[in-house]
C-alpha cells in the first residue's frame, strides 16, 4: 500500500516550479500576510513569513491582525562577502529591516523585521550588488558551508572553491525568485525544467559543509553531505565523504533524533561536485515523501542501512569512491583573535555574540564594521556567528583596532562566551518554545563566575542553547546543550565531543535555570579536581559516569 504523500508535496507538485500565487500575495496589501501554501513556497527563495510574538496578546486583544513581517537569508557559499556587498547589507538592514544583521550558523545574513511591501525593494538591493537568497532555505540544498578563512592557505582557497561549485550545481534552475522579486514578470511563459531536482525538488531540506582539519568548525558531522579535506604534503588531494547527520527532532516522537553522519569514503577534489549530485538524487528518490518527520537524509540511511546508501552513490558515480583516509580534528572552535598568512596579510576573527551585529549603548559594533568596510577587506562569517576581518594590511590592522576601540568593542570574551551560539528563537521565530538567544547571554555570566571559581575560567566548553529541538545552533553535539521544552525550561544535554564527532546525552528534561545551574556547579568542581591533562569537559563527564 502506498503512502499518502504529504500536503507539502502538493504544494510543490502544483507550484509551477515555486513561483504558486507568490506575485498576486505580495501585491494583497490587506494584510502583511501570504497564504499558507504560499508560506511554504516563500521559503525556497530564502524567505519565512514570521511575527513579533512579543506583540501578540496586545494585538490579539486589540482584535488586530498578527505584526507580519518577513525573514529573508542570503546564499553566501563559505559566508564570503566584499566590502561592498557587507555595506551593502549594512545599509539593507537599516532601510528595510529592523536596524541589526543576524549571522547564522551557516554562515549567512538573516534580515528580520522585513515588512511586505519593503520585500521586494530589500531583494533588488541583494540583487544589485550579486547576492541572492535563491534556496536559502526550503526543500533543496541550502548555502554550503566552507571552513573559513580562505586566505588562510590555498588549501583553504581551492575547498571554498569547491563549495561554490556545489551550490552553483546544485541550485534550483527555476527563474521564480528573479521573475517574482525582481523584474515583477515571468520572462518566458515556458517552464523550465529541473535536471537534478524534478518538480517536487527533495523530501526535505538538504545541508552541506566542508572542512579543513584539523579544525571542524562547520561541524560535518552535523549535516546531510560533508566533505573533510585530505591534505598530503600541505596540497588538497581529495576529501572523506560523511553522510546522514542532522540535528533535528520533535519532542515526544521518539521516532525522531539526532545523528551524526558516517564516512562512506573518499572522492578526488574534482569529483567532488558529482559525488554532491550522486548522493542529493538518491535522496530525492529514496527519501520519504509522507512523513515530513522523517524526511531528512539521515532517516533515509537508517532505514536502508549505510551499506545500501554507499552501493545506491556509488552506481550514481562514474568513478566509485575509494576507501576513506586518515584525518584529525582538534575542535569545533573559531581560532579568535588576529592571525597573519605567509602573504604578510592580518585576519581578525572577531567574537560577535550570538551573531546579532547591532549598537547596543556602548558597544557599537554594526557601526564598528562599517566603518572598517571602508578599508580595502573581506568579510567572512563563520560557522559559529562570529566574523573575521580578512586581508587587512599592517595599517588597516592599525586601524581597525583604533576603530574597534573607539566604538567599545572588545577583541575577545571569555572562554566559555567565544565557545556558546544560540539560535533566534523568540519572538520571531513561529517554532521557539522558549528564549534562545535573548537569554543565553545572562546564563553564560552566571556559568562563566562558577567556572572562575574553580580556576577554570579560560577551559573552553561547547555551549548551545535552541528554543525549540529544531537544533538550528547544533546543540546535540556541544559539551553542554540546551534544547527548549516549555517557556523558561530546556532539556539538558552532557557529553558531546570537543570535535563535533559525537551525540551529547540526555541528561534532565524541563529545567530551568536553578535546575541546570544546580546540576553543573558539582560537575564543574569535578572537572576541576580530577581532569585528566588536556581532558575536554564532555569526555570527563562521560569517563566519570556523570551522565
């Protein structure tokens, strides 16, 4: 008996290749809405449809509608920007948006508070300067993940390469996004065709990322697809292919978990792009269609096995992968602070805080940055919120120090602060339980003086926080994770590997803030008494069978 597909499937099978009622809903100005269907369609442009849940009961109460607005992310392959284009989005921000940019964990721009009818004229501004949001989100693969910084090293440079060439492959070839926001018409009255989607595209949202050891700092155990860099003699000579991870979950559906993926392999660096392809269309045949729960690559794989998965890629690929090769990771981290090439050439990773790049009193960062754009930069975001100042001279370095100074910006946080992400969550985000990234930051001050008061204030500790078990911030690999269960509470999570190769453990649902202080403050004490040298705070607690 064949299963009922579900209705998302409709809604893509009778979209016209995404494009539905989009343009009609953005012209409805009786409301700050779209349709429902259409609010799934929006998001393979890299668009939600959200509102201020802050505002809710007083509009409710008002019998007004919802406070509307828009989210809308760039693809930014490996989060690359020049100058021009972060002012850019600098100014983006502040003319169509709510004054702040938001860096996500795969190193993109989120623009919130977007109202409708400054949707289209915000996109015309992303166009115009050669970005786009074209499957930011949605059922297809999203923006590709590349460890930063490509001045690094040409190795570096040659595996950002390769995943701009797998989001250039693998983006949808619908001319929606263009014809809907930008030129307000559909160029030719043919459709065009999907070689590698089809008309319904995948089951589900699809995530790649790439990594140079020995750091894993876009974490490739976390995604559908990813490639670890094999270095020999300081050159790229290929990569170890990792399939089926993925953080997502649903509360209560024990159907439903975290993983981390599996290396199935090795490909040469020009086989790169076909293995993507390879294993993005045994997805989109074998992934499931009824149940959008179990729709991502990971399920696909633990129903089939991974011996079946690498046989199905492998028949796909004119040259089958090889046997996987040595590799080592020594964390997930960013390395902060400034650090200087062989070209003479400075890089400032910089902390930014949860990713939200805006004045706060004092501390002036969005003014900061662009006032440092005036220099000859780049700019790239990192997969773990923060930004480095790329290419600087020794006189740019000179002065973005000055500029970062003069507008109350500190270089650094503490260890435990440089080492915590949090997602949005409220009040924009509609599948938030409780708050996220408006609270992480008091939560950490207070674990932060517990920590220095047993001497281990400068021991960095993997810390995520999510408001709901989407896992957008990666919370089920950290070494301490906190996935939102009711307002004010979280499951607490223990254990995870320092590197990302492993699943933390459940350790206490709902708990609030007492709860999960009281359970760490011992643990903490612990740590500090009886770690082995150089022991991470995740293996300790599982050495010591304190989860």
């Amino acid at each position: 008996m064949t299963e009922k597909l579900s209705h998302n499937e409709a809604i893509k099978t009778n979209s016209r290749l995404l494009r539905g009622t989009l343009a009609e809903g953005l012209e409805a100005v009786a409301t700050g809405a779209i349709s429902e269907d259409d609010q799934q369609l929006i998001k393979f442009h890299g668009i939600y449809l959200q509102d201020d849940r802050d505002l809710r009961p007083e509009r409710a109460k008002r019998k007004l509608d919802k406070a509307y607005s828009f989210m809308a992310r760039l693809r930014v392959p490996g989060g690359v920007l020049s100058s021009a284009q972060y002012l850019a989005m600098d100014r983006l921000a502040d003319e169509r948006g709510n004054n702040t940019l938001r860096l996500t964990t795969r190193q993109s721009i989120q623009f919130h508070g977007v109202i409708k009818t400054n949707l289209r004229p915000a996109l015309r501004q992303i166009d115009s300067v050669l970005l786009d949001t074209i499957a930011a989100c949605g059922d297809v693969n999203r923006n590709v993940m590349c460890t930063p910084n490509e001045f690094a090293s040409p190795v570096h440079a040659q595996a950002l390469r390769t995943a701009e060439a797998i989001s250039t492959h693998l983006l949808p070839r619908s001319g929606a996004w263009r014809e809907i926001f930008i030129n307000d018409e559909q160029i030719t009255q043919a459709l065009e065709e999907e070689p590698i989607y089809g008309a319904t595209y995948l089951p589900r949202k699809f995530k790649i990322a790439i990594a140079v050891p020995p750091q894993n700092d876009v974490d490739v155990f976390a995604h559908d697809l990813c490639y670890i860099a094999i270095l020999e003699n300081n050159t790229l000579v290929g990569y170890n292919v990792v399939v089926g991870g993925g953080m997502g979950a649903t509360h209560g559906d024990a159907t439903t978990y975290p993983l981390v993926g599996s290396v199935i392999g090795f490909c040469s660096a020009d086989d790169a792009v076909a293995v993507a392809q390879a294993v993005v269309t045994t997805q989109r045949d074998f992934g499931n269609r009824s149940n959008r729960r179990r729709a991502r690559l990971k399920y696909t794989i633990e129903d089939r096995g991974l011996e079946w998965f690498r046989n199905e890629v492998n028949a796909r690929l004119a040259k089958p992968l090889a046997p996987a090769r040595e590799y080592h990771f020594t964390g997930n981290g960013d390395a902060m602070g400034w650090h200087t090439s062989p070209d003479g050439l400075h890089h400032l990773t910089l902390f930014i805080e949860n990713g939200r790049v805006a004045d706060v009193g004092n501390w002036r960062l969005k003014s900061a940055l662009k006032a440092i754009a005036a220099q000859d930069v780049s700019f790239i975001i990192t997969p773990n919120q923060n930004i480095i100042i790329a290419r600087a001279s020794t006189a740019a370095r000179e002065i973005i120090e000055a500029t970062l100074a003069s507008h109350g910006v500190a270089l650094r946080a503490s260890a435990l602060r440089e080492a915590a992400m949090a997602c949005v969550a409220l009040p924009t985000c509609a599948l938030a339980l409780t708050e996220s990234e408006r609270y992480l930051p008091s939560l950490v001050t207070r674990l932060d003086s517990m920590l220095g008061e047993h001497g281990l204030a400068e021991q960095p500790i993997t810390l995520r926080m999510t408001g709901c078990p989407n896992g957008c911030a990666r919370p089920y690999i950290a070494e301490i994770g906190l996935v939102g269960r009711n307002p004010g509470k979280y499951n607490l999570h223990l254990g995870g590997a320092h590197d990302g190769s492993r699943i933390a453990k459940l350790h206490r649902e709902d708990a609030d803030e007492a709860t999960i202080l009281g359970i760490l403050a011992p643990m903490f004490a612990d740590y500090a008494k009886h770690r082995q040298p150089a022991e991470r705070f995740g293996d300790f607690v599982l050495r010591h069978g304190l989860v």
